[in-house]
C-alpha cells in the first residue's frame, strides 16, 4: 500500500510539475522570439535606410554600368563604419551586401570579419531582384542554401537621378543571439525543474509516509482484533481527516473491546444462570421422585422449583426478544391506551415484592386517565422491567415513585425514582448497553443478564422517544422515558431497525 500511494503521489506531481514547466517555457520562448525578432527587425529598417539615403545621395549622376566603378573606397569606408556601429558582438554580426542592377553582388561588408571587404560573386535570391527591380524595398526573411542560420533581410535599389536602378544593398542579420538567449532559457528552466521535481519527491515521500504511516497500524490493528487481540491503538498525530480517522478507529476499538468484555459476561453470566436453575429443579425432582423430601415438604420445593422454571422461561424470553430485535423481526402495533393505569396493574403484580422490603411506595399521576400513542404489550415490559429494577436495587424500607405528567413538549414524562445504591458516574454511559451490568448491581442482581435495559431502549427508540436515567450514587436513582400523546402521534406500525435522529 504504501509503495502504490507513493508512486500514485509521486506520478501526480511529476506530471503537473513537467507539465507547468513545459508550458513557462514555450511561453517564455514565444515571448523572447518576438522581442528578440522585432528588436532586430528596426535595427535593420533603421540602417539599411541610413545606407540607402547616403549612398544615393551621392549617386545621382551614375549610370547602371558606371555604379561598381564609382562605389569607390569612400562608401567603403562609410558602410564600414555603420556596420561596425551598429553590430551588437561576435555572435550576432551584420552583413551588408552591394549588387549591380543586375543582382549580382560585388561587395559584402561583414563586421568584426578581418577578410573584410571581400569580393562575392553570388547574386541576389529572385524575391530580393523582383521586389527591388519593381521599386520597391524588401522586408523578410531568406534561408540559404549553404545551410546557414536563417537571416533577416532588408534591401533598396539605388537609383540615379533619371530613376533608374543603377544598384542595390541589402542589409541582413542572423539572429544568432536569439539562439543562445534560447538555449540559456531552456537550460535554466530545466535546471530548475529538476530541482522541483527533487523538492516534489522528497516533499511526496514524507506526506506519504505522515498519511499511510497510521493506516499500517489500523492495518496491523485490525489483524490483531481479528486474532481477539483488542489491546492495539492507533497513534493519533494532528488534527488532519487521517487524525480523525485514526480517533474514529481508537474509538471503535474501544467499543469492539468493551463488547468483547460484555460478551463474554453475558455468556458467563448465562451459562450460570442456566445452569443454576437447572440444577436446583433437577435436585429437588429427584429428591422428591427418590422420596428424600418428604411429603409434607414438598410443596414447599415445588414451589422453588416454579420459580426457577418463571426465572428460566424469563431469561430465554429476554434471549428471544433480543434475537427478534436484531433481527429486526419484532414488530410494534400502535394504539391508544391508558399509562396510568398500566402503571397501577404493574404495581398491583409487585405487591409482594414491594412488601418484601417495606417500601414507601407514591404514585402520582397528573390526571385519573392520560391516554399515550404506542404499542401496548412493548410499553409494558418497558414500564415493567423498570419498575422491577427499580424495587430489586431498593434499599429496605426505601421509597418508590411512579410519577406520570405531561411534558412541556406535549408529551407524556413517565419517571420511575427508588431510593438504593444508584448508579455509579462511571456506569451512567453505559446503563442501556447490551450484557452490560455495573459492579454494584452485579453484586445485588444474581438473575439478570444484562438485557432488559437494552431491550428497553430499543423498543423506546423504535417509537423516537427518549429514555434516559439520572442517579446520586449511594442515594437514589431515577429513570425517565416520553411517550406520544394520541393527538401528536401518527397511526402507523414501526419496528425496531426504526430509530429516531
């Protein structure tokens, strides 16, 4: 991975960097070729028209014939001169050349050339002879044969008083130092290409190492997790989408190994709450069956044996419920009905239980009647399961309230409060958690599993309502759930994969 995501950084950023240079330095050549050509070009309409005015001025009284004769050592002199002036250095010289009517040149002027002046027999090309002998200049470009630089040219005809053309100059240039400027251009911006692409790759590999760096250790993370191995973590550096991935993955490792530790509580906790009935009903069946109980005892078994069969049949309707909701099978028919006096025939089934530990027991309810929207039977075993909790961890003597009122929100507050032990600041989070049982409770609930909580929340969830606890630890304990009030509410059935936002 690591090698792919480099090359996948290193390949982007060659080809946009290549690729930016590439485009600087056509524009950059473009640029410098226009200058470099237009600076040039009036350097040369300047001198070939200073030529032409001083050689013609003196011109006037030749004829055709008689203009190689008198194109005598003074207008030698002079061309000399200007070419000598106006030649910018060694590498980029200019040339003027002096033909007959005819075209054929007789002079050529070269500065800096110590051959200088020299015979050459060569002859104008045909577009120079055909724009001159026409009376007009000449402004373009000519490429010799010989395999010279291209050059730019500029020519006139010199013609005497009568207008006839009695000779021609041409002045040309190679351009040379365009060439080099070019070349020098083209080495510095590859030069320095080089040196950002070197930049680049080095700047690659350390965002590449600082980005793939914690996803191989969420890599070998993940293969521990998947050996049962829930103890790795993630570094977490920065404050980047990588950190928060890094967080996210700590994160959930944190809660695979607290289920993990539920898990194996929940199956703990199962096997012996199985077991342990089990063992007590096939005790007591057997001591009644082999006659070691006697008769007039054994009513008194029977009954401890219907009770543990009660806390079986409870324990694997607790184990069905939770295999339907994850499954999303259980379903929930909405209808109206009355919570207050739910709430009575609840505490009614509680009776002797609630004698058990002497507790004080006030129900308050804001009206006789207070109709809610929900599914009846699952309202029930929330209500339930709260209300048996709630006397189960009562302190003897204690209280227990039942307080059902109208809400702000338009709803219906149902609080169950008992006086106990509550519930621990560090337990709080973790309450409605699958298998999940605090240590205090673990002490004071022998029968539990860790589900009906659970269990309760889901089924509160499924009709996007609240449930929530609040406790002081050593006092008191308080759970809360809403219900939908029947004006509020829509006619309609859920399931429990439906979860409020």
């Amino acid at each position: 991975m690591f090698k792919s995501v480099f090359a996948k950084y290193v390949t982007a950023f060659m080809t946009i960097i290549t690729f930016g240079f590439a485009v600087l330095l056509l524009i950059m050549t473009a640029i410098v070729s226009r200058y470099s050509t237009q600076v040039k070009t009036e350097l040369l309409d300047h001198v070939a028209q200073i030529i032409e005015e001083s050689v013609s001025s003196e011109s006037r009284e030749v004829t055709p014939k008689s203009f190689p004769t008198v194109f005598d050592s003074s207008y030698k002199e002079t061309l000399d001169r200007m070419v000598s002036v106006f030649t910018s250095g060694e590498d980029d010289k200019m040339t003027v050349w002096v033909a007959d009517a005819e075209g054929t040149i007789f002079y050529t002027i070269a500065a800096n050339d110590e051959s200088n002046p020299t015979e050459d027999t060569g002859s104008f090309p045909d577009e120079l002879l055909a724009a001159l002998q026409s009376e007009e200049g000449y402004s373009g470009t000519w490429d010799p044969k010989n395999g010279s630089p291209r050059l730019l040219v500029r020519a006139a005809g010199i013609r005497n008083r009568e207008g006839e053309l009695c000779g021609m100059i041409a002045v040309c240039s190679s351009n040379l130092r365009f060439g080099y400027m070019l070349e020098d251009i083209s080495k510095t911006v590859v030069v320095s290409a080089l040196l950002v692409l070197l930049a680049a790759l080095i700047a690659a590999y350390f965002i590449t190492e600082r980005t793939v760096y914690p996803l191989r250790r969420m890599r070998r993370a993940a293969r521990e997790f998947a050996s049962g191995n829930f103890d790795e973590r993630v570094t977490v550096q920065g404050k980047d989408e990588v950190a928060e991935l890094a967080a996210a993955f700590n994160q959930m490792a944190d809660s695979l190994k607290t289920l993990e530790t539920m898990r194996n509580s929940f199956i703990a906790s199962v096997s012996h709450d199985l077991r342990t009935p089990m063992t007590t009903i096939a005790g007591f069946i057997d001591g009644i069956r082999d006659g070691v109980i006697p008769p007039d005892q054994q009513e008194h078994y029977l009954e401890i044996v219907s009770m543990e069969v009660h806390r079986l049949s409870r324990l694997v309707t607790q184990l069905l419920d939770l295999s339907r909701i994850e499954a999303g099978d259980r379903k929930f028919v909405m209808k109206h009905f009355d919570i207050c006096e739910m709430a009575r025939l609840i505490l009614i089934s509680l009776e002797k239980k609630i004698d058990e530990k002497h507790l004080d027991v006030e129900f308050l309810c804001e009206e006789d009647r207070m109709t809610v929207h929900a599914d009846r039977d699952a309202i029930h075993q929330v209500l339930y399961n709260i209300c048996h909790n709630a006397i189960k961890f009562s302190r003897e003597g204690g209280s227990l309230r039942i307080r059902i009122e109208s809400s702000k929100d338009r709803k219906i507050l149902v609080a169950i409060r008992n006086e106990g032990e509550g519930i621990a600041a560090e337990d709080l989070p973790f309450v409605f958690e699958r298998f999940y049982k605090g240590d205090k409770s673990r002490n004071l609930d022998k029968s539990g599993v860790g589900l009906g909580l659970f269990i309760s929340k889901t089924i509160i969830s499924a009709h996007e309502e609240r449930i929530w606890v609040e406790s002081e630890a050593g006092k008191n304990c308080e759970f809360f759930f809403t219900l939908q009030k029947p004006f509020l509410s829509l006619h309609r059935t859920s399931d429990t994969n439906h979860r409020p936002e």
